[in-house]
C-alpha cells in the first residue's frame, strides 16, 4: 500500500482528534473534504486543473470508494467546469463521503466507534482515535516541513495547502508557531502547482461560507447549544413540524 491513509482520511483524522472524537457539523469542513478529494485525485493522476477548468486526465479507478465515487461524478458529467464548480458540487455529498471516511478509518483500526448518552433515547456518536500514530505522524510530517528549509514532496505541499487555504492552522500549529511561520507556510502551499486552483476556490469558498475561525469551529458547545441542534436534527429527521 503506497499510502495508508488518503488525503481526505488524513484532515478527517486531525479534525476528529483535534474535537475530541467528534465530527465537525459545518459547511465550511464540508468543503475542505470535497477539496481534499479532489487533490486526491489529482495526485493520482486523475485530475489536472488549471485556472478555468477541471482537466480529466484518466477515468481508471483508485480501488478508495470516496474518490472514485467523485470521480464517477465528474466523469459522467459532459461539461467542461471549473474546480470552484466541482468543489461544490462533491460538498453536497460531503456527510455521505465523511461517513465512507469514518468506515475506512475503522476498518483500519485507527478510529473506533462510540455512543454516548444525552438523554433516555438521545445518544451522540463519537469516533475517537484508537491509537495516535497516525494523527502524530502526519502532525510531525507537517511541522517538520515548515520548521525546515527542505523541499517538500508532493503530498505534503497537498496537506498544507488544504490546512492554509481551509484556514485549519490550529490543527497543527500553536497561534506563536504560526505568527513566526506564516511566511514558509504561505510559500509551501503556492508550490502546489497541480491543486493550485482547487486550494484558490476553497479559500473562497471558506470565505465566503463563513467567517468562523478554526478553532470556534472545534470549540465545545454548551449543553443548551448541543440540545438545541440536536432537537433540530431529529425535527428534520423525522419531519416533525410542531415544536411542543
């Protein structure tokens, strides 16, 4: 296995660590993931860009559900679209590909798979990491790239692209780590040529999606705060409309 862990399990992982085993609700990670996807296949040699296009390169699958489901996507599709285009289009599959991630990151035994109690017949699903090799392995890779002067290879310059242009900074450095080296990891992620324009229109996407910083993103909700979204989910999901 050239990888163990894709592109899109990899910032799942450091997202679930960094909430303590829980999934982010928010549109805006749902748009790093479908970003993280797409750089995925480019690195597979899939996918090419530039700035007006998507460029098919080969509709050969990748043997991973999440991206050649994607890939399915965009192949079936006969127009030419730009990666903004595609980014969101992948975004509104988002909860189905995370649910493919969380499987696979079980299957391979680094999360697992728990609920907990909110109330007599609410629970809440946790995935907390069952080891943190991996989370300290791609932590350490990332770190010891932007403390260095060496050349990155490729799918490094891919993971701090998506944590700069995703504005996920706080998954890996501390507010010090990044005041000192914003400069080298500005320049990292404008060296990934192939996944240039898919990290442009994320970061407009996350601007213009929300302006909530990442570490609000992964701050604890209050009691009140997580009973109220979960009243609202279960409203939704069994189409309930009389609030008493």
């Amino acid at each position: 296995m050239e990888n163990f862990l894709t592109i899109p399990e990899e910032i799942l992982l450091l997202s679930v660590s960094e909430s303590g085993g829980e999934i982010p609700n928010d549109k805006r990670f749902e748009t790093i993931i479908a970003a993280s996807i797409l750089m995925d296949l480019a690195m597979h040699n899939r996918l090419d860009s530039d700035l007006e296009r998507l460029i098919r390169v080969s509709d050969d699958k990748t043997n991973d559900t999440v991206l050649d489901q994607a890939l399915e996507m965009i192949y079936e599709n006969n127009q030419k679209e730009d990666p903004a285009y595609w980014i969101s289009q992948i975004a509104v599959r988002s909860r189905e590909f995370i649910e493919y991630l969380v499987a696979s990151l079980t299957l391979k035994q680094v999360l697992k798979v728990e609920d907990q109690k909110l109330f007599w017949f609410f629970s809440k699903r946790k995935y907390p990491p069952m080891k943190d090799k991996e989370i300290k392995e791609v932590k350490l890779r990332v770190r010891d790239l932007v403390f260095s002067d060496e050349i990155p290879d490729v799918r490094d310059i891919v993971i701090v692209s998506l944590l700069h242009y995703g504005e996920l900074h706080s998954l890996v450095f501390s507010d010090s780590e990044l005041k000192k080296y914003k400069e080298r990891i500005e320049n990292i992620a404008k060296m990934d040529l192939i996944g240039q324009a898919i990290s442009k229109s994320l970061s407009l996407f996350v601007k213009t999606k929300s302006t909530v910083s990442s570490k609000s993103l992964f701050a604890s909700k209050t009691p009140e705060e997580k009973l109220e979204n979960l009243v609202k989910e279960t409203k939704e999901k069994f189409r309930i409309n009389d609030d008493s």
